[in-house]
C-alpha cells in the first residue's frame, strides 16, 4: 500500500514520525561483521599432499581414539557429590532432597528437582532429547527452536526457545509453564503452543489439553480441565466461554480446532467478540479449518506471528479432535 | 483426577527509510545453503542484509551498551547451528528467533548484576530528547516494540521487516501503527507533564 508514510515513507510525510526517524538514528549500528573462520582456499600442490598425509594421520588417530572416548552424554553436577557425565541410555535420579544441574551441550541448562527421574535418550550438537519420566525440571533453551525435546509419559514438550518449567506426576499426567518464549506439547498430531505466561496439563492416553494463561481466573482454569480431561462436554465449555477475557483469546483460538460439532461454533462467536477475525476471515472458513485463516486469526492475537514456527516445524494441530 | 504439581519481529521520497530492495527469499535461501557449506562470502552477505533487523530486535530488549556485541554473537551462534535450519527460505524468521532468545539469555545471566542507569550523563552521546523517545518506545509492549525500533531506528520499510522477519505484512502493518499510536500518547503525556 502506498501513501502510508509510517509504512514505507511513501506519501504525505508524517512530521512526527520524521521527527523520531531523525532523532532514533543516532542508535543505528554500522559495525562491521564478526570475525569468522576463514574460508576455504585452494592451497598448493605440495600444501595439498601434506594435507591430505596429515588427514590420514588424524583420521587413524580419530578412529583409534573413538574406541577411547567416552559416550555422547551431559555435564552433571549434583548438590554435595560433585560432578560427573551422563551418557546416552543412562538415567539420572535425584531422590528426596537431591538436585542436580545437567547442562545440555552448549545449548541451555536443565536444573532437576528432588525426587525427579530422567534418562538421556540423544545428546547430538543440534539435537538433545531426555525422557523425564517423574519429577520437575527447569529448562532454560537459548538455542534456535526445536534443538530441545523431553519426552514425557503423556507428550512430548518440544523447546521453540525459551525457559519453562516441566512437572511430571507419578501418574504419567504432565504440566509446563513457560516463563520466556514458547514451548510446543504434541502428542499423536494434537499440539499445543504454550506462549510466555501460559500452563498446559497433559494427561496419559490424553494428550495435552488446551493452553492457558497462568493467571487466568480459578473459574476459568477449572472449566478448561474439566472440558479437556473430565468429559465436561457443553457444561464445561459454557463456563469456559463465559469467563474469558481477551487475554485468553489464545486459548480459545487453539479450542477452534478441538470442539465438537456445534461447540466450535459457540467457540468462534466468542473468540469474534473478544478478539474481531481480520478481513478475509470467515466463519466458514474456520470452522471447516482453514489454516491460512486460522493463521491471520492467531496473528490479531498480539502474541506473535505463526510465520515463524510454521516455517520451523510444518506441523499443525489437529483439526476436529474432539474428546 | 486430581494431580497436584509443586510448581512453584524507488522509496526515494524519503531518504530515512531503506533504499534496499525488497528482499528476495530465494535469494536468502541460496546464500543460507551457501553458507552452510562453508561459504562465508555468503554468510557475510546474509550478515550485511539482515544485520539492521537483529539490531533493532535487541535495541528492543537489551541495555543499548550491549546490543553491539549481542548482535555479533546472534550471528557467530547463527553460523555454528545454521545445520539444523529445514527450510533455508525461512532464515529470517530464525535468525529473528535466535536474537530473541540471545536477548532472553542476556537477562538470564545477568539476573544478578545491577543495571547502570541508561541516562547517565557521559555515558551517552546522543541527545536527551532521543534517549527519551527511546526509553519511551522501551516502555511499549515487546509486539510494538520491535516494529517500531526496526522502522523508526533501523529505517526498514513495513513491507521489508515483515520479509525479513518472516512476520506477515499484516501483522506488522497493525503493530506498527498501533505502537505509533501508543507512542504518541505516551511523548504526549510526558510532554505535558
């Protein structure tokens, strides 16, 4: 669109925004770019021989070495006992009273909580995955989404970049809360994406249920759990539907996709009064789950855009998983 | 069941706002895959195209004496996970995903360190009234933020932060201008009082 001159400087210039355009420049940034490793050359005939010879040395040394060194795994360390490597297939076990540090490769740090139970499944430089079987964790991720997974006994909770907090009852039925950035709990194709400020439980057999701010009302949060895990059915969503607030238009958003014929109807007219579908938005449209419409929807929301975890990952909640 | 836990983003009319072009995601795409091969020629292209973004993005969230540094490191961290990038078309929506969480990580570590004030007075050279502006536009919330700082102090076009942050153009269009809106009442009301 032309004639925006805060879009694009185009039109009828806005004095203010010239005003601030001249004032903020002065933080602009003209450094040049970091030092990196060099790139490759093309070396000489003799340079190319000895390179190849010395490849062969270290390549025999590599292979002698690899039946010395020690597992894949992460760093431990443990309140009282030191410190010590976890390898891939192992378990880490806190008991009462215990707490231990994993630090996770280079990419973030796991602290474990008393009485928690994990196992490293993969510890690869872009890749980590653990299982926490029972217990609590704090991660805190600052690697590009997706590099961090935990497997729990009722879904997966995948790292989008963030720190969260991860518990596990005995009974397999998880709950994170997430303090910066996003998680994602997926289970069998049903995924929730857990924003900065926002809980989502999981049940075994179940899956994760519907995300929710932390500080939503107690009336709010009960509805949800029964409506998600207690067969709540109409009774539940009414309540649901009837204590939202605009804040918790993320929740309803993901409730699109889970109701039953009839509820998701219920669900779009109150998601429309809290937060108005954009042009090019319909009810059809939605209700029959049209994703890009679902998309345009999500981004009025104020938390984000789904561009980028879309071009991350290409998954997508299930549409029409009704419980 | 109750399960109880212990839980504790020909302008020639203007000279402010960028004279790039408006970004090629193929082009993105093939300097990416040439950087993840080793090719840093391509990297420092990527560098010099998306440098602005990812400073604007930690102006948005860090001390301003720091972001300097961040912004190398955004690109150092880039380089070393660029493997584990599925769709090289998607690059800016990642790299803008990495300065974020890089920001996050920032207030992480320094939870136990006592920020200097940002006004002191020979620790900045600029004016007072930009600082202000700044500390206002600090004070919006993070999704009006980071729209504006890319707009107003990195000079991107609408239409080329939303390219190069993988947002849509909507998304940011709305942003922008209810940030503007936010901005202008917020200079308004300190100016009068």
């Amino acid at each position: 669109m032309r004639n925006d001159y805060l879009w694009d400087g185009s039109g009828e210039p806005d004095p203010e925004v010239q005003r601030l355009e001249r004032l903020l420049s002065e933080f602009r940034s003209y450094r040049p770019a970091p030092e990196l490793p060099a790139a490759n050359r093309y070396p000489s005939a003799r340079l190319r021989w000895t390179a190849i010879a010395a490849t062969v040395v270290v390549a025999a040394a590599g292979a002698w070495l690899a039946t010395r060194t020690p597992p894949e795994g992460w760093q431990v360390a443990r309140a009282g006992s030191g410190s010590g490597r976890l390898a891939v297939g192992e378990t880490l076990e806190t008991g009462a009273g215990g707490h231990a540090t994993v630090k996770i490769g280079d990419i973030g740090v796991v602290e474990v909580e008393p009485n928690s139970r994990l196992r490293l499944i993969r510890a690869r430089r872009n890749e980590h995955r653990m299982a926490l079987e029972v217990g609590l964790i704090h991660a805190r991720i600052w690697a590009p989404p997706r590099s961090f997974v935990v497997d729990t006994p009722s879904a997966v909770a995948v790292d989008l970049g963030c720190s969260y907090t991860l518990a596990v009852a005995t009974d397999g039925a998880g709950l994170v809360k997430v303090t910066t950035g996003w998680v994602s709990f997926e289970r069998d194709g049903r995924e929730s994406f857990i924003p900065a400020g926002a809980a989502c439980q999981t049940r075994p057999n179940l899956g994760p249920g519907t995300p929710y701010r932390q500080e939503a009302s107690p009336a709010f949060r009960q509805a949800l759990q029964d409506f998600d895990f207690a067969r709540g059915g109409d009774p539940a969503l009414t309540a649901v539907l009837s204590e939202a607030t605009r804040q918790d238009a993320f929740t309803l958003w993901h409730l699109l996709m889970r109701g039953e014929p009839g509820q998701k109807e219920r669900v779009y007219d109150t998601l429309a009064g809290l937060v108005p579908p954009p042009a090019g938005v319909t009810r059809a449209g939605v209700l029959r789950g049209d994703r890009k419409m679902l998309d345009d929807w999500w981004d009025q929301l104020g938390l984000g855009d789904t561009t980028w975890w879309r071009h991350l990952e290409g998954k997508w909640p299930e549409s029409g998983a009704g419980r | 069941m109750d399960t109880t836990f212990a839980l504790s983003a020909d302008f020639g009319t203007n000279p402010s706002v960028s004279a790039s072009p408006v970004v090629s995601i193929s082009d993105d795409a093939e300097l990416a895959r040439a950087a993840r091969h080793g090719n840093r020629a391509a990297f420092g292209r990527l560098y010099d195209r998306y440098s602005r973004m990812v400073h604007g993005i930690l102006l948005a969230r860090v001390p301003r004496s720091e972001v300097d540094d961040l912004v190398q490191d955004v690109f150092v961290l880039a380089l070393r996970q660029l493997s584990a990038l599925r769709d090289d078309g998607a690059f800016g929506g990642w790299l803008a995903m990495i300065a974020r969480n890089r920001a996050y990580d920032y207030h992480r570590r320094s939870r136990e360190w006592i920020e200097l004030p940002e006004n002191l007075p020979a620790a900045d050279r600029r004016t007072p009234e930009a600082l202000a502006v700044m500390e206002a536009i600090r004070k919006l919330p993070e999704s009006y933020r980071e729209p504006l700082i890319l707009r107003l102090v990195e000079g991107m076009t609408g239409e080329e932060i939303a390219a190069r942050t993988g947002m849509t153009a909507a998304s940011v269009r709305v942003n922008l201008h209810r940030g503007m809106k936010q901005l202008r009442q917020k200079l308004d009301c300190e100016g009068r009082s």
